[in-house]
C-alpha cells in the first residue's frame, strides 16, 4: 500500500534554482513505488464546493508573472484520468460530500512544480482535487479520509501547500536567512501531534498551535495537510523525509503519513536527493 504525502511546494523557482527540496521530491519519487495515478490537492484551486478535475489531457498552467524565461519553458503535461475521477466523485457523495466533476485541464504550479521531479516522464496519471478556503480543516480531512482505500489501488495521494506559509513577513533577498522561533515552533508543534496521531488537536491548530496566526495569516496553504492526513488512513504514522526552510520562514518540510511511511527511506535533512 502507498503512503500519503504532504509536501510543501514553495515558490515556483524551487523548479529550477537549484533549492534542496526539489532533489527531496526527486528523491521520494525514486523511492515509492510506481503509482498508478497521483490525485493531489493544491491550494492553488480554489472553489465553493469539492470538485474534481476530470481532464483527460494535462497542460502546464504557468500561474505566475514576472520569473524567469527558463520556469515558462517548462511544459509538464501528464495525462489525466476521467475515470479515477468518477470514482473519486462517488466516493465523496457516498461520504455525504457533494462533488463535481470538472474539466479542468491546468495544472498549477503547486501541482506540477513537485510532480515535474518526482516524475519528470510525465507519464503518471494526474487528477486534481480542489481547495475549499472557508470550509476548514475538519471538512479536508473528511474528504481524504474518503479517498484512503484509492491508496491499495496503487494511487498516490499527495497534499501540496505549505507548512508555513506567511508571504507578508519573507524578504526575497534572504534566501538563507535565520528562522525564527515562532516559525520553527510550530513545525514542530505540527510534526509532533502528527507522530503521535493526534489528529483532533492537529484540527484545532488554529487555537492549539504557537503562533497559528502568524504562520497561516489564510489557511489555504495548510489545508492540503489535513487532506493527506485523512487519505493517510487510522494508522497513526509519519516520516519526516526531508526538513528545509526557504528564506527563513518557508518550512519546506516533506512528510510522509499511515501505514508504509516508515518503510520510505530517508535522506539527510537539507541533503535530500544528492
């Protein structure tokens, strides 16, 4: 059985600057075993209600500005999967949680920066579940927890967003700059309950966890967290398979969550992937 992934994606420059958390991606996807398919959630999606991309065909959606020419070159366009995505629709009806297909044909970039070196062939089926920002962490974790048997199918669920995520506060021309406590804190506030399968204090962050507010001034980024949690199944387990900061407030952190993540080999913090 797959493990569920979160992973936190960063800027799209991740995609070619050379910063470690591209050659941990690359390095977990050498590490897994081949998926079938990888469903994944960015918050880079963003609807009212759960939807699902039904697409037969993928193209690079280059959903930024002002990069350099080298990021718009890239073209990643993995093939879709209607019928994966029918099934996962009908798995979240019969949970009680009304979704809609949808032709979405796009990828963003929080999804194809870490799919483009976890499987640089393009040749894994790529389905897209979307982001709802004012439904919560409790609804997320609901609609992976509905998604956890695609797992013994061979399907790859990954949660891509952030662990820390406080735009405001990071300054571009610190790239290797100190991380402060309040940053540092709760990553690692976060990582423990996951180890200790406290998922009912993990969804009540936003009151529980230091500096909550400050970390996530909006959940967006967060949320696709919960989602692989819940797809991650009852077995309380996660590895820490890579642990990086970008420009001191960026937590870059790859986890890998339920039954198999212990079996993932690790690489050496900052070190993923050489």
């Amino acid at each position: 059985m797959l493990p569920a992934v979160f992973l936190s994606h960063g800027a799209p420059l991740v995609a070619i600057d050379g910063d470690p958390a591209r050659r941990a991606w690359s390095a977990l996807g050498n590490t897994l075993p081949q998926p079938r398919a990888v469903v994944v959630m960015t918050p880079h999606w963003l609807t009212h209600g759960p939807q699902v991309g039904a697409a037969a065909q993928h193209a690079t959606l280059h959903d930024f500005g002002g990069m350099p020419r080298a990021l718009y070159e890239i073209d990643y366009a993995p093939p879709g999967d209607p019928a994966l995505a029918g099934a996962i629709a009908e798995r979240l009806t019969a949970a009680g949680i009304a979704c809609v297909p949808a032709e979405r044909r796009q990828l963003d970039h929080g999804a194809w920066v870490p799919l483009h070196a976890m499987y640089p062939r393009a040749d894994v089926p790529v389905v897209q579940v979307a982001v709802q920002p004012k439904l919560g962490p409790g609804h997320h974790y609901a609609l992976g927890k509905a998604l956890a048997d695609l797992r013994e199918a061979g399907v790859l669920v990954i949660g891509s967003g952030a662990l820390t995520h406080n735009l405001r506060e990071v300054r571009l021309d610190r790239r290797e700059a100190t991380v402060p406590s309040w940053v540092s804190d709760f990553t690692e506030w976060v990582v423990a309950r996951l180890a200790a399968g406290d998922i009912e204090r993990l969804l009540d962050y936003r009151a529980l966890a230091p500096g909550a507010d400050r970390n996530h001034p909006t959940e967006e980024h967060l949320l696709p967290l919960f989602f692989a949690c819940g797809a991650a199944g009852a077995v309380p387990s996660v590895h820490r398979f890579y642990q990086g900061y970008a420009y001191g407030l960026l937590a870059m952190d790859v986890l890998v969550l339920g039954r198999g993540a212990a079996a993932v080999a690790s690489a050496p913090h900052g070190d993923a992937g050489e």
